[in-house]
C-alpha cells in the first residue's frame, strides 16, 4: 500500500488538486497582484522569509533529529495550500486576495522550495549519499507543481463552460484526495508516525498558531485592512502539505521526511478553524471582496 500510494497516489493526488487550482485561476489573477502590491508584498515576505527563519529557530530549539527538522523546514517553504480560499470565505477574507496569493505563491515555490530544502539538507545533513534537490530534481517540483496548474489554466482559457462546470466539481475532489492522501501517508506509515508523533505535535501545532499569527497581526499592524489580513493570515498558515508529501516521498525517496508535513495536514485544519473564529470579525459591515 505505502509503495502504490508513493509512487501512484501522491502525485496523482497533487497533480488533480494543482489543476483545480489552475480551473480557478486566469492572468488576471497574477495581474491583481499589481493592484494591490502593499498586501502581496508583506504576505510574501512573511511566508518566504519570516516563516522560515521562525520555523528554523523553533527546529533548533526542539532538537530535531536531522530528517524531521529538514521535513519541517520543507513544510515552512510549501506555499499556501488551496483550502486557504475556503477558510477565508468561511471567515470574510478576501478571497481575491487569496487566490492571488496562491497564483503568485505557487510559482515562486518552484524556485523557493528547492533552495530552503537544499539549505536544510546542507545544514542538517540526514542523508550521508544525497546532496539534495539537484537540478534534475528541482525540474520534478516544477513539473509536479506548475504544470498541472497551467493545463487548469489553458483548460478555463479555452474552453470556460466547461472549465466552470467543473471547478466546484475538482473543488470537492480536491478537498475528498487531500483527506484521503493525509490520511493513506498516515495510515501507511503508522508505525513510524506513532514514534514520532509526540515529537512532532508540540512543534507543528506551534509552528501552525505562529503562522497565522503572524499572517494576522504583520498586515494590521502595517494598517492593511481585516479582510486583506484575515486572508494573509490563512495563506501563511495553511501550508501545502500534500506538495511536501509528495516531494519527500517521490522525489527524495524518504517517508520520514514528509512526517512533519504528514501531522500538520491533519491538525492544521482544527487549529486554522479555532483561530478563524477568534478573528472574525462579526459586524455585519465587515463583508469580505469577492
């Protein structure tokens, strides 16, 4: 089982989300961007930057065996994960931003997730015969990330009655695989998660609250406004852990390494739902841009 969800399941699972994604999204989606730079820049300098200079302290704080505190810092440089849009509807951010957010996030990780994984793996060093992410592999995060989306894309572009008539259908899939694919890692690898679990809780459920936080808290104290930050605050904190999965398993070969992203799958959702409802905002003026 764990061999077909590897090697089959994962990517197959990612690659359906990623086009979905690419369903919902057009250029005016990147062109966005420029209309409301000061909100896209400050999400992306925490999530680029300060998630993982924060994520790298709270590894060598915890004391992390060199693989699980490579997985985490993989974790920390996964973009946002599309479940991002949903809590933001659910709480009244906004969701253009959002989007946005995820467009922009998804290709720059291309680049960002290669260099902070080789870093770590530099620094850290759990693989005594491995160098990291070589340029061979770093083509295989580009092809497992942009791709997908970019046929989504072409799909809306070209044929959009039937992109549109399919975008809330991959939606629902989206969310089943994410669940189905978290909970197959977990249950393929019980053994190992079980012995580590206790080691990863404290830190993921931390390192999760922290995110959010400061998606939350950077923005306003930067007089961006609630709904642009309640937003941000999602983006940062739900992080693609389906894409640190896969990039663990498949193209590093190693099941350990994708456990921290493994346990934050599964908790980021409880601790993302609690802390949306501590910051909603419940006046009824407070309504989020479409």
């Amino acid at each position: 089982m764990g061999s077909a969800l590897t090697t089959i399941g994962l990517p197959v699972a990612l690659g359906i989300i990623m086009l979905g994604l690419g369903l919902s999204l057009t250029l005016a989606d990147f062109a966005r961007v420029l209309k409301q730079p000061k909100a896209v820049l400050v999400a992306l300098l925490c999530q680029l930057v300060l998630l993982p200079a924060i994520c790298f302290g709270l590894v060598l704080l915890f004391q992390l065996p060199p693989v699980l505190a490579v997985g985490m810092m993989m974790l920390a440089a996964s973009p946002g994960g599309t479940t991002a849009n949903l809590y933001s509807h659910l709480f009244r951010g906004d969701i253009a931003l959002n989007i946005s957010l995820t467009a922009v996030n998804s290709v720059i990780a291309v680049i960002t997730l290669p260099v902070i994984t080789n870093f770590a793996i530099m620094y850290f060093n759990p693989f005594d015969d491995q160098l990291g992410l070589q340029w061979s592999k770093a083509l295989e995060v580009f092809a497992i990330v942009l791709l997908p989306v970019a046929v989504g894309m072409l799909v809306r572009k070209f044929w959009p009655k039937f992109a549109a008539a399919m975008d809330r259908t991959v939606r629902i899939a989206s969310v089943i695989i994410l669940i189905v694919v978290i909970g197959g890692a977990v249950a393929s690898n019980w053994t190992l998660l079980v012995e580590n679990f206790a080691e990863l809780a404290l830190i993921t459920i931390l390192f999760c609250l922290i995110s959010l936080t400061i998606g939350y808290i950077v923005p306003r104290v930067l007089k961006i406004d609630r709904p642009q930050a309640i937003a941000t605050s999602f983006e940062i904190g739900i992080h693609n852990a389906t894409l640190a999965i896969v990039i663990a398993q498949t193209v590093l070969g190693s099941v350990e390494l994708s456990l921290p992203a493994a346990v934050y799958g599964v908790l980021m959702f409880f601790i993302a739902f609690g802390f949306g409802a501590l910051i909603r905002d419940r006046t009824p003026a407070a309504v989020a841009t479409a």
